[in-house]
C-alpha cells in the first residue's frame, strides 16, 4: 500500500463512516468497501506470525503489529502460519490483526468504519437460535484489542460499529441484494417458491443454511458447519508431498504452488504432484458431500442449492454435477465478503 495512499485515508476523518463487509475466514481474509466511489476489494491470507517482526523487504514494518503486552504480530503469506483452526479464532488476536490489516490494505487507515463480519453456522447459531452470547463476545473482543502497527505512521481504521452475520447467510445477501440494494427478483422469486440450501464450503468449514420462508428464516434444524475446508486440502497434500518425497518441510507458499498449478518448485526443480492434488480434491469433496447429504438428502425439496466460498472454487470439477439445480456463483470467494457489504450498509438502516 502506498504511502500516499494511506495519508490521504489518514486525513479524512471528516468523512462518514465507511462500509465494509469483512468475511473473516481460517484461510483468508476477504474485505470489500464502496468507500471510494466504487466496490474495491482485497484479500490477505490468514497467515500470521507471532514473536519477534521479521524482516520481509523494505515495507515488511506496515505488516507487523503490536499488542499492549508487547507481543508482535506479522502477517506475510511467506511466514509459517499459526494455525487458525485451532482455539476460538474468532475471538483471538490473530484475528483482530487480520481484520485491521485488510482495512489498511484497503486504502482505511485512521477512516471511521462500519464492519459486518462473519461466524460459522453452527457458532452463530445455537439451539435453534442466534446465540448472542458468542456474538456480543466476538463484537466486543475486537472493541477492546489494543493494536497499533509497527509503524508508527500508518494509523488503524477505527470502528465505531460491528454486525455479525452468519456465513452462507451472508452469501444469501450478496445474491438478493444488487449493489444498488434493491432485491434481486430471480433469487427472491426462488426463494418464495421454496427453501434454499447455501452450501459455504471456506477455508476451515462448510456451511450449510437453509433459508425458509422467502428469505425472512432459516432451518437451523438442517443448517449447521462441518469442519472440513480449503485448509483440510492443504494439509493433506502437504502431508502426501513430505511423505512421497521425504521432505522435512514446505513453505505454505509450496503447498499452495501445489494445489493451484499442480506443481511445486523445489530443490531447484519442477514436481508434478497433480495426481496427488486431484485425489485429495476427491477425498475432501466425498466428505463434504457426506455431509451435504446428511443436512439436504438428495436436495429435491431445495429450489436451488448455491455453492459459495473459496473451496467451492478448488472443488469445482468434483461438485458440479452433485445436484441438478447447483448455482455456482461468480465470484464464490468473494460471495460472503459482498454480502456482508450489502448486509451493513443496506440492511442496517
């Protein structure tokens, strides 16, 4: 991010308040904003570091970040990665360093922000009904982080208002609602015909929400989250790459090399791992179809099942004929992140 381009951010504290849609997932962050007169939208692994700043070139010091215990925080796809499935991420500080640094990324350092983001079904849901204990903890977890980054000139965004939404939920959003935030009649019309299922398949679960009722509820009795995703895939084809060729390591950036080309450059060479990947893909989309068939059957009571989230992209090939009536959307990495825009800045009043 350009110098200038954070000092004018910096500068605009007369501005209102930005809207953001912040969907803040195990393998990625995805966050979008109509600050600037038109959608902008960034991504930033989550991949984070913790412990002493590391030297990654001459801007590595914008992706360091300190708590008021002095503990240091570096965000860099390069880096060894703490593993996010692990513990309650949605509460930790890896998580509100993630958050600040797509805001800064996106051009929103020291600018006023309205943030929605997002939990898993089965966090955001309890009993059959919202559990607002687990929310109103996540709202105010980020409310009282103590942050600052290493640089001294690069202000965080700050937040004067946070919405939680479920994730697939919010995918539902991002296909009802335009930019212009007026309802979408083809999926409003489907939706008032009968329940729609949204499968959410992201980086550390898949969710699964059925909407009733033309969008106005949701059956939590069939909604619920799996915790198999994008980084399931990776762990397995890192496991399978070590154990064919008796690695010790791979760099995350190795195993991503991996699953999007096939190949892994390493030892001065080129490796074709791609049947290795492609088996794998096979193995994780016959346990998430296991688990779509437990929450919808056959789906033959759905209108539509919409397939969103980043693995919805990776798995593509091996989902596409699962249901007659599947709609893969778009843009399904961003699905989530878009409607959680839609959901704060139209929805919210």
């Amino acid at each position: 991010m350009a110098k200038t381009a954070l000092a004018i951010a910096a500068s605009q504290s007369d501005l209102p308040p930005a809207f953001v849609g912040i969907d803040d997932g195990h393998y990625g962050i995805k966050a979008v904003t109509d600050a600037f007169g038109e959608l902008r939208s960034v991504y930033v692994p989550s991949r984070i570091a913790t412990g002493t700043m590391v030297d990654l070139g001459t801007k590595a010091e914008d992706n360091c970040y300190r708590d008021a215990d002095g503990r240091t925080f570096t965000v860099s796809a390069q880096l060894p990665f703490t593993d996010t499935r692990l513990g309650t991420y949605a509460l930790s500080t890896e998580n509100h360093v993630l958050i600040h640094h797509a805001l800064i990324q996106l051009g929103l350092a020291g600018r006023e922000v309205r943030i929605a983001t997002g939990l898993p079904v089965s966090d955001f849901y309890l009993n059959g009904k919202t559990n607002d204990d687990f929310i109103q903890r996540k709202i105010e977890a980020l409310a009282n982080a103590t942050l600052r980054n290493a640089n001294d000139s690069v202000p965080l965004a700050r937040i004067v208002g946070h919405t939680v939404y479920s994730e697939a939920i919010a995918a539902f959003y991002d296909c009802a609602v335009d930019e212009q935030g007026d309802e979408v009649t083809a999926l409003m019309d489907q939706a008032e015909n009968g329940p729609i299922a949204f499968v959410d398949i992201g980086g550390g679960t898949t969710d699964v929400a059925v909407v009733l009722n033309g969008g106005s509820s949701v059956d939590t009795d069939r909604s619920g989250s799996a915790r198999l995703g994008g980084l399931s895939l990776n762990a397995a084809v890192e496991n399978g790459i070590k154990a064919a060729k008796g690695w010790k390591s791979l760099t995350p950036k190795q195993v991503d090399a991996a699953i999007e080309t096939g190949t892994v450059r390493a030892l001065g060479a080129d490796h074709d791992f791609s049947e290795l990947v492609r088996y794998e893909k096979e193995q994780l989309a016959k346990k998430i179809i296991a688990e779509l068939a437990k929450r919808v059957g056959d789906g033959a009571d759905l209108e539509a099942v919409y397939f969103v989230g980043g693995g919805t992209k990776l798995l593509h090939e091996q989902l596409n004929n699962l249901y007659p009536h599947a709609v893969f959307v778009g843009d399904p990495q961003y699905a989530n992140s878009n409607g959680l825009w839609k959901a704060v800045k139209y929805l919210q009043g």
